[in-house]
C-alpha cells in the first residue's frame, strides 16, 4: 500500500463508502480504485485528485495532503546515481536491496533522518 492509498482507504472508511461506490461516483473502475490503494497502479493525475476532493468534499489541507501524498506514492522508483558520489550509489543499492526487511520502526528512524535540514 501506498501513502496515498492508505489515505484512500482511511477516506472511505470514514464516511463509511464502499470501493465499488466511490469508483462508480469518480467514474473509474473498482478494480483501478483497488489497485490504487494496494500500490500496484503509478502516481494518479491532477484529474483524479480533483475529482477525490470533490468527492469528499475536502478543504484546502486536506487536498493539499492528499496531493503531497500522492507525490511520494509512486510504487516503483527508480534512483539514477549517475554523477552523485560512490557513496550515494552504494546507499540507494544497499537500500533497494534491504528496504523490504526493514520494520516500521527502522523505516521511521530512516525518514526522519531524511527529513532534517
């Protein structure tokens, strides 16, 4: 699952809509909608975060949210160390490789890292 699919998810339950309802109102297939949620689809368009915002009625944080969320929610990355350091190119190998044994604590710990000035 993905950042923004996790926040899919958590929209729906908490206005207690089905998969199947909120793909018919957005005009997308159940099985696109699923797909989204469960990261096997790429980054949504700016077209259907709008059509999520109108759906739920968001206000402007929550759309920003949901926009930002889509931004780090593309399931297959991929890292071009070219020009950058040995170091870095050692670390993005090191991490594609281990990133599925890391627990949520780990992960935790590594995004916080990143996200220090």
């Amino acid at each position: 699952m993905t950042p923004l699919g996790e926040k899919l998810r958590a929209l729906r339950a908490a206005r207690g809509v089905t998969l199947g309802e909120m793909a018919a109102a957005l005009g997308v297939s159940a099985a696109y909608l699923s797909a989204l949620e469960h990261g096997k689809r790429g980054v949504p368009r700016a077209v259907f975060l709008e059509l999520v915002n109108g759906y739920f009625n968001l206000g402007w944080d929550e759309a920003e949210e949901l926009r930002r969320l889509a931004e780090i929610s593309d399931p297959r990355v991929v890292l071009d160390t070219g020009g950058l350091s040995p170091k870095a190119t050692e670390l993005a190998n090191r991490l594609a490789a281990r990133i599925r044994d890391l627990d949520d604590s780990r992960l935790d710990t590594l995004l916080a890292e990143l996200e220090e000035p």
